[in-house]
C-alpha cells in the first residue's frame, strides 16, 4: 500500500492549492480518504473525506466552502484544493486511508507554504 | 484548543512503562472508536492502535490501548530510546456530524 503526494507547494495570500494524493497497492474505489494538516509544531487537524464512489464528501466545519475533496478513479488519485488561503494556512498536508474507523496508511505529505 | 485532552508530555526511564491519557467527553469518545498514532519529527504518523485497543500487523505487543467512558488510554510498556515521539489519539465527534478529532499530541521522552 503507498499514497504518493504531491511536491511542496508556495502560493500567495487569497490564491488557491490542489495538493493530489496517487494511491497504490490497494483497491482504491473500496477505501474513504481522508486529509489531515499540520501546522509548523502543532497538532494534527483532521479536514474532511471523500467516499469510496467520489459522490459524497465531508468537510471540517471550519474548512467548508472553502475546500475541495474529489478523486479519480482512472487515476487512483485523491485530491485537495484549498482556497482563499492565509498564511494561517502553512502547513503539511496529509492525505490517509480509513481503515476500521482509524488511518491506516498515509501519504508522505504536502508542504504548502503561503506568504506574500 | 482540541476537542480531546492528552498530557503534553510524558517521560520515564528505558524499560520503563508510559501512560497517555486522551480525555474527550460522550459525544466523542463515549461513543466511538479510538485510535492511537506516533509520529517522529520530520514523518508522517504511524497508526499504532485502532478500535480501542487492536494493534495493526507489525505494531509490537508493548503498545496497547484502552478505552473506558469518555476517555483512552495509551500504554507502551518496556520503553526503548526508539520511542521518542510525539502521540495522538482520534476519534470521531457525533456532535460535529462525525467530524474526525485529534488530540493535541503529547511528547514522549526516554529518560
């Protein structure tokens, strides 16, 4: 089982970031995934999930309307977009597979750095 | 401020046994799995325990979890100088619509 993200990214005040997550080694259409974030020396933050089919995602309260979670079956790649970003948006982004209520297996992380 | 509470720190000497508290209330804890994940500096966490007290293939037998009322409990027993790390507990909230929660994290050093 591998999640592979994508390279670290550097975007500007009230810009956007779609971060991917290529999954490997497992069948992707039978798993949730899930993103979690890391600002620098804080905790994690769970964000939200797509579904197995794509047709249902789950967003934070304090990211809806401002976040985006799809997937692409033909690919095996999960995706994040994150719009009007602030710099309280730096952070290491996570995606993770649910397995048994838990995150099985997580992909290495995606830098995002946001600064003027 | 997180919806679950853990120590930020906990420590003690090699061999050693450590205990990780993870405080949430019924809406929460009280009715959820819990999960437990290590994470070293620089990595991507680790599932160490799910569903309150199962271990993944590979996790060793000195991890193990626990789960009563509102509240969890990490163990890890035998301490090695390799489990330097930080520790999270999660579960869901039903009071958030089922959001995902995190604990704040706690540190754990091998005296």
């Amino acid at each position: 089982v591998q999640l592979v993200q994508s390279g670290a990214e550097l975007r500007k005040p009230g810009t956007s970031v779609k971060v991917s997550c290529q999954a490997s080694g497992f069948k992707f259409t039978d798993y949730l995934i899930h993103w979690v974030r890391q600002a620098p020396g804080q905790g994690l933050e769970w964000m939200g999930y797509v579904n197995s089919n794509g047709r249902t995602t789950k967003a934070a309260e304090k990211f809806q309307g401002r976040v985006t979670l799809t997937r692409d079956t033909s690919s095996t790649t999960a995706f994040m977009e994150l719009s009007r970003l602030t710099s309280n948006d730096t952070a290491i982004y996570y995606c993770a597979r649910e397995f048994g209520d838990a995150f099985d297996f997580w992909g290495q992380g995606s830098l995002v750095s946001v600064s003027s | 401020q997180s919806v679950l509470t853990q120590p930020p720190s906990v420590s003690a000497a090699p061999g050693q046994k450590v205990t990780i508290s993870c405080s949430g209330r019924s809406s929460n804890i009280g009715n959820n799995y819990v999960s437990w994940y290590q994470q070293f500096p620089g990595s991507a966490p680790k599932l160490l325990i799910f569903e309150n007290s199962k271990r993944p293939s590979g996790i060793p037998d000195r991890f193990s979890g626990s789960r009563s009322g509102a509240s969890a409990t990490l163990d890890i027993s035998d301490l090695q100088t390799g489990d330097e790390a930080s520790y999270y507990c999660a579960t869901w909230d039903n009071r958030l619509s089922a959001a995902g929660v995190f604990g704040g994290g706690t540190t754990v050093t091998v005296l």
